[in-house]
C-alpha cells in the first residue's frame, strides 16, 4: 500500500529533493500503532500493519521495528491484550520491506520482547524480553524467516550486549552498571542451539554496552574503582588489555564505525538518564583528545561515516522554532554536531521531544549499535518532535548547518535504514 505523504510547504520539498538517492529509508511508529515505511525523498509511504488499536476482542499495540544492516528487513513486537490488559500473546516477527515473507519466530505469554539487535549478517535477531512473573530479562536468538526458531541464550537484570561481525558470536554485560547486585559478568556467547557461554575475567565497572570493534578481534568495556572507571580495549582472545581512557562516575562509549576513534559519556548518574561530559579520543592515543564544552549530554550518536557525531543537551524554551509547541511545560532538547577530529560544535537544532526519544536516551548507547537516527550517507539526521499542536511528528535535519528542520509525517520512534 503506497500513498504520498502531506509535506508542509513548498521549502520542504526543496530541502527533501536535497537527499540523495542512496538516502534509504525510514522506519517509524504512526500516531495510530501501526509500523509504516516512508521514503524522505518522495513522501512514498508504505504501511507493514493495519491493526493496530483497539478492537473487539481488547487492543493490539506494535512496538519496537528494527531495520535489518541490509535494509531488506524490519523486526517488531506485536503485543495482543484483552479488554482487562491481561496479556493474550507477544510475539515477534519479520517483513520483508514490501510487506512481503512476514514470520512469527516468536510467540507466546511466558516472554514480551521489547528490543531487537539484528546481527551483522542480517541472518538473526537477538532479542531482550521481560520474562513474565519474574524480575529478570532473557536475551535470546531468532533466525530471520524460520517460524518458531528461537533459544534462550542468557539472562538477568540488566542485560546488554553486541555482535561480533561473524554473526555467530555476543559479548555480553549481564548484572552490571551502578545498581548492580551481584553476580556481574562479561561473556562471549555462541549464539547456536549449544548457547556456549564463555566468562571473561575482568573487574567490574558501572557501564552498560560493550562495544565490539569493527574487525571483531577486541572490544571495549569498563572497569570502576574509587577514583573513576578505566576504559579498556581488550582482545577478544584475551592476548591483550589496555587502558585507553578515564573518567569520574559511569561510562556510556561507542567506537565510530571505522573504529579508530571512541566517544565517551562520563556520567553521575546513570538513570534514569545519564547527564555528563562527552570526550572523543583516538584509540591509537596519537592525538590529544576533544571534549565538548556543553555539559550536562545527555547521548550521542556517531554517523555512519564515522567523522562526525550527534549529541543531545537539554535546551530551554527559547529560540525554538515556531512549527514546534510552546510550552512552560514542555522540555526542550538541543541537537548538536560535533566534529570528531577537531572538536568544533553546531546547533542541528531545537526542539521538544517525544516519549519516543525519551525511551531510547537511558539506553542510547545499546541502541545505536542497533539503530541510527542518520541517513547512510551521513548528510542528514532526524528526530521526533511535538508540533505546534502538540502531536508527535517526524523530522529531517541538514547535519552540517543550522538549517531549519522539515517536517516528513506524523509519528513517533523512528529509525533510518543502514543502507
């Protein structure tokens, strides 16, 4: 089902004809549930549900789409209650992009996922899910296509993790960060039926997400004492270990996507949202590292080029832009681009956010290395905003000027396709 999106003004369409043809596509959630495509450059959307909402047997809710790294597939949950909100049956599924080769790997009342993590091959989906009647979260492995092909892997409270770049392998943070209660441990997981579980033995830190470098062969994790928290690149076969930067409080990091450069969030706290100071070093230690002078951040996210990034400070009401809703009882975001090798800064832009960015800032640093709110080619952003009116649309960004944000369509939660 293809429609034309309702672009506002004659700039919009200007500045939306700026994208390129490798732009690729966004996955959003639409004020009424359902998941839908749309394509920036032309307003062409495409719906992947229909039923969400309320309905006669209780309501069917859509949550979480996740791109696959070849764009060729979504993963999402679809949670179906009764007319009392008792849990009928949480599922998670596949689509293809045209709608097409849809698949339930996933069923049942015993779990509700609730994020999904592709691996680099685009082959599996591991998944985080609430198990129910338990203060525990259980991450798991589906096979992309297979109906019913899924296995435990780990599980605890809190779970992080990423993908080795073989698609067979996770390193996982299980029972870490600043209210840990023991049990804390850094694993290598085989993600086949065999679910080996492997223990890497280091000392603890308050941090969330390990960071696997792009060749697989080291990844990054924290270590925490009185004075503040190591970040240490280590081998994955553990032949080596170095400290490669320090800081006061918990670490949020993220290696760019060449790996040759990492960000770094020292925070106080880290929930319900972190609040800290961002830092960009170079792994190599050849050059001084860059920090920013905005405090407190509250995430970033790198682009895919790896030569910039995005940061996000809290704004107050001023210089927002009138398409945006005026509020004393609204926050205010500001989005920022920051040159990694040289550190200089630029307002992207103002604006007051969704409950959909606002689910996604305590976690930023396990989401982007699942989802990305740039474009492929690195020259546009986007994010959701409350409009004028105070509903939730979606909007596009230049993200090497201070341009004034188009507006692309009603929605929350939205991601870009890798590709």
């Amino acid at each position: 089902m293809l429609c034309s999106c309702q672009i506002r003004g004659a700039r919009t369409s200007v500045f939306l004809r700026a994208l390129s043809p490798g732009s690729g596509l966004i996955c959003y959630l639409a004020p009424e549930g359902n998941i839908k495509l749309i394509d920036p450059r032309t307003g062409h959307q495409r719906a992947l549900t229909e039923d969400a909402g309320k309905n006669a047997d209780g309501a069917v809710v859509y949550a979480a789409p996740t791109w696959s790294p070849d764009a060729s597939l979504i993963a999402f949950a679809r949670i179906s209650v009764s007319g009392d909100s008792t849990l009928n049956d949480a599922s998670l599924y596949t689509v293809a992009i045209d709608g097409k080769r849809l698949s339930r790997l996933l069923s049942g009342t015993r779990l509700q996922p609730f994020y999904f993590f592709w691996s680099p091959d685009s082959r599996r989906v591991s998944l985080l899910s609430q198990v129910r009647g338990q203060n525990a979260l259980e991450l798991g492995v589906a096979t992309a296509g297979a109906e019913g092909d899924y296995h435990s892997l780990d599980g605890g409270a809190p779970v992080y993790w990423d993908w080795l770049a073989d698609g067979r392998t996770v390193v996982a943070h299980i029972n870490g960060g600043q209210n840990a209660k023991g049990d804390e441990r850094l694993s290598v997981l085989k993600v086949d039926s065999s679910s080996v579980r492997s223990d890497v033995n280091v000392e603890g830190g308050f941090f969330q997400a390990p960071n696997i470098s792009p060749d697989g062969k080291s990844f990054v994790y924290a270590s925490s004492s009185e004075a503040g928290f190591t970040l240490h690149l280590r081998a994955l076969d553990g032949s080596t270990d170095r400290g490669i930067a320090s800081g006061e409080g918990g670490a949020f990091f993220s290696l760019s996507s060449n790996g040759k450069r990492l960000a770094y969030l020292s925070a106080a706290a880290m929930q319900p949202f972190p609040l800290g100071k961002l830092t960009i070093v170079d792994v190599d230690g050849n050059a001084k590292a860059r920090r920013v002078e905005d405090a407190p951040v509250l995430a970033f996210f790198w682009a895919p080029n790896g030569r910039s990034l995005a940061y996000i400070v809290p704004e107050t009401s001023g210089n927002i832009d009138p398409q945006f809703l005026h509020s004393d009882e609204t926050p205010y975001l500001r989005l920022v681009g920051c040159d990694a090798a040289t550190g200089r800064t630029w307002t992207i832009a103002r604006f007051p956010p969704t409950r959909g960015i606002f689910s996604v800032l305590p976690f930023f640093d396990q989401f982007q290395r699942s989802a990305t709110i740039w474009s492929p080619d690195s020259r546009f952003i986007l994010f959701t905003a409350l409009t004028e009116d105070g509903s939730p649309g979606i909007f596009i960004a230049r993200a090497d000027r201070t341009v004034t944000p188009r507006f692309l369509t009603s929605g929350d939660y939205a991601f870009w396709s890798w590709k």
